[in-house]
C-alpha cells in the first residue's frame, strides 16, 4: 500500500511540474536550480531510487507491469548517475537547457505531464477493477 501512495503521489508531482513546465518553462528551470547542492542531489537521487523501487512493487499490478519495470529501472539508473555525475555537472545540463527554446522546454514538460498521466493510469486503472 505505501509503495502505492509512493507511485501515485510522484507521479502527481510529475503532471505538476510539467502542466507547470507547460505555462512557464522560465520557472521550471528557476525550480529545479534550487536543486543544485549536494543536499539537493543527495534529495533528487533517493526520491529517484524509493520511486524506482515503489514502481517495480507496484508493476505487476498495474495494466502495463512490463513498461512500468522499465520505468522503474531507468528511475533507479537515474538516480546513480546524478549521484555519480555530482552539482558541476548538473549545473552544465541545466544551463544547457536554460538557453533552448521555451517550444523544446514546453516539448519536454508536456512529455513529463503525459509520462506522469500514463503511470497514474496504469496504477489507478487497474487497482479499480
């Protein structure tokens, strides 16, 4: 059950941050640059791996398991690289994509909108059946 509340709150979050990323990619990039310390890395790369985990539990119980375990490896992945890439290099990425256009940033945030509705469909869906 908490590994449920676990998917279906991050992925809420998710939706958010992209309807957000959707209206103002400016503030998008000025809320993820509050991330940029080791605390913020350290916080970024455990809320990547307990997701991770709580979605491989989740999986078999949802209307697509397969997608969600490959999810769900690529969080946990994630998760070790931003640990391994550290603060300097997470600051080059987000410069980078500071100065992309606002159509590729809004492209990107209604990606991470839709992964979040998709996750919250499979997990949801199927638990109400």
């Amino acid at each position: 059950m908490v590994e449920f509340l676990v998917v279906v709150v991050v992925s809420i979050m998710v939706v958010c941050v992209g309807i957000f990323g959707l209206i103002s990619p400016a503030g998008v990039v000025g809320f993820i640059a509050r991330w940029q310390s080791p605390a913020g890395l350290w916080t970024a790369s455990i809320a990547r791996l307990v997701f991770g985990i709580a979605l491989w539990l989740v999986a078999p119980s949802s209307r697509t398991p397969v997608v969600l375990k490959v999810v769900s490896v690529v969080s946990v992945a994630s998760a070790v690289v931003l640990l391994v890439a550290g603060v300097s290099r997470f600051e080059s990425i987000l410069s980078w994509w500071s100065h992309q256009a606002a159509v590729f940033q809004r492209g990107w945030s209604a990606v991470a909108m839709a992964g979040g509705a998709f996750i919250l469909w499979s997990v949801i869906m199927k638990r109400n059946r």
